[in-house]
C-alpha cells in the first residue's frame, strides 16, 4: 500500500520530489547464479523505448498511446512516466562490467573510466553504480554506491588483463546484484536496472545456460546494453560493418530492450553519451498484477502510433504468491 501511495503522490507532483536522496549500499553475501530471482514488490515496471522508422527516438507519446496486454488481455496502466531531461533523472542502478580477458589496453582503461563518469554526471538524480571485471573469473569491484568517485576508484585499480572470457556469466552476475536492488528508488520513481557489458563479443568459458539468462533477465526487468570493441571481426562484404555479436544473436541484448553499440574507435565518450540519451528517451509503464499465483505471465507493450517501434525491458514476470 505504502508504494501504491508513493506513486499517486508522484503522479500530482512530480515537480515538488527532492533529488537529493541518499542511495541505500547493501553488503549482503551474493547467493549463486542458480538462484531464483523474485521481483521484491507487487509492482511489475516496463521501460519502453520508442523510435521512428528511421532510429530516431519518439518523446512525445501520450499515456493512452501505449495499450499494455498481460497473457494477452488488456490491463489498465496505474503509472506512466516520461523523463524530462531538463529537471528530473530517471533513477538508475547501473553495473558496469568490463571485459579484462585482453581486449583492452591498460591505457585505454583510463580513456574508458572518463567516459563512464561522464555517464554518471549525466544521470543525475538518485541513481546508483557498481563495477565488476572478468576474464576466466567474475570479480565485483565495487558495490552499488552512489559516488562516482567510487567508481572511478575502481577502475584506476585495474592492472591485470588477460585470460579466457565469461561474458554471460558476468551478465549473471549483474543480473543477480540488481535483482537485490528496491524496485522503488528513495525518491519514488520506480528504479530502472541497467547492465552496461563492455567487451570484444566473444565468449569462451561461460557455464550459465543463455537461455535462462535472458530469462533471467527479463525477470528482474533488466535491460542489457553491450559496447563492442573494435577488435570485434568485420563482415567479408563489407571492411565497415561488423558481423552480429553474441549478445545479439543469443537475444540477450534486444529481449531486454537494450542495444549494441559499436565502439569504432577508442573514444568512449560519444557512446557512453548516446547511451544516456537512449535513457532519457524512455517511458516507464507500471501496474499491479491482479492474481498473486506465482506463475509466469507474459506482458506485452504496444502504441496506436503509427509507424513508432517499441523496445521493452522484459516480456513477463513471476507473479508474487499469497
């Protein structure tokens, strides 16, 4: 009741809400990558990205715009949300995970550490970040804080590189740390769980079916977005374009609502800020599931638009139980 409250204050008065907010750090032991991941409120949150035929981002959709189908039958929207970027962030928690299996230079950890705290400027508000790194293992640098200058810590203390690669496992990972994170953030808003995978496409090593990572994924409403290096290999037809990473062809980018972004050269900072554009640009749906069954129901977003596309952070939930 106290989070249904929250947000009909939210709906009258988003003007009046305080950004400054002190963000929650848990230290809690991290169960497994087999652990069941359960949404922690009756609150099922879609993020929705909207785009024209051409790519470019659509802001201006209206609530009675999007229809929102559960198992197929239509269900009333209880919030929506559009960011505005000139007064108000939508709150985030972010896990950055770096590939460190080779494909980066130990001085370009330096060019990629300023374009990540760049992108932590950019997304004002009460937002929260955390690190980790792999190769052949899974390491967590620094928990969810809400001081980029933690972050930017945690990359300064890189030093070692090499090894094989366990990206999906390193997705779990992520997923796993923001599956623990409040569905509502302490202003409010319903928090967006972001995994930001840097990395050159390839896999080696992972042990995590992808199947159920997506899944996994989808459950805790995570969206995943990949930077892939330039190492990664290039199309015989053509010398620019690239052939499909891993992330893509496995889903796990694209069922989330997430995307690739090619990093073409060194400098990360244009992509780091076309991600907080892509950000920016999203609605946020939310309703309360009508049947406490524990069961899995698939969720479908939809626009009367016409000629507007749609991304969204997840295609069902787990329903809470009695």
């Amino acid at each position: 009741m106290k989070y249904w409250l929250t947000l009909i204050v939210f709906c009258f008065s988003l003007a009046a809400l305080t950004l400054h907010s002190q963000a929650q750090q848990p230290r809690a032991q991290e169960p497994p990558p087999s652990t069941t991941i359960r949404i922690d409120t009756d609150l099922v949150v879609v993020d929705v990205t909207a785009t024209d035929k051409k790519g470019n981002y659509v802001r201006d959709l209206r609530a009675d715009e999007f229809q929102l189908f559960e198992n197929g039958r239509p269900r009333k929207i209880d919030f929506f949300a559009v960011t505005d970027e000139s007064s108000l962030s939508r709150p985030l928690a972010v896990v950055f995970a770096l590939d460190i299996s080779g494909s980066l230079k130990p001085e370009e950890i330096a060019t990629l550490h300023t374009a990540a705290m760049k992108f932590t400027e950019l997304m004002k508000g009460d937002s929260v970040f955390a690190a980790l790194v792999f190769n052949n293992n899974v390491k967590i640098l620094q928990d969810f804080t809400n001081e980029p200058r933690k972050i930017e810590q945690a990359f300064s203390r890189l030093d070692r590189f090499g090894g094989s690669t366990r990206i999906y496992d390193a997705i779990d990972r992520a997923v796993t740390m923001l599956a623990k994170r409040p569905t509502i953030a302490r202003n409010g808003r319903p928090l967006r769980r972001v995994v930001v995978v840097i990395t050159d496409g390839f896999d080696s090593s992972s042990i995590i079916d992808k199947k159920l990572l997506r899944e996994r994924a989808k459950a805790a409403g995570v969206t995943v977005y990949s930077i892939t290096l330039p190492s990664y290999m290039l199309t015989a037809s053509r010398s620019d374009q690239r052939v499909i990473t891993l992330l893509d062809a496995s889903l796990i980018v694209p069922d989330t609502g997430g995307r690739d972004f090619s990093a073409d050269t060194r400098d990360f900072t244009p992509i780091f800020k076309e991600l907080a554009e892509e950000i920016h640009a999203s609605y946020e749906l939310a309703y309360y599931p009508e049947i406490r069954d524990g069961q899995y129901h698939e969720v479908r977003v939809t626009t009367s638009r016409a000629g507007v596309q749609l991304r969204t952070s997840r295609t069902g939930y787990t329903a809470p139980t009695k």
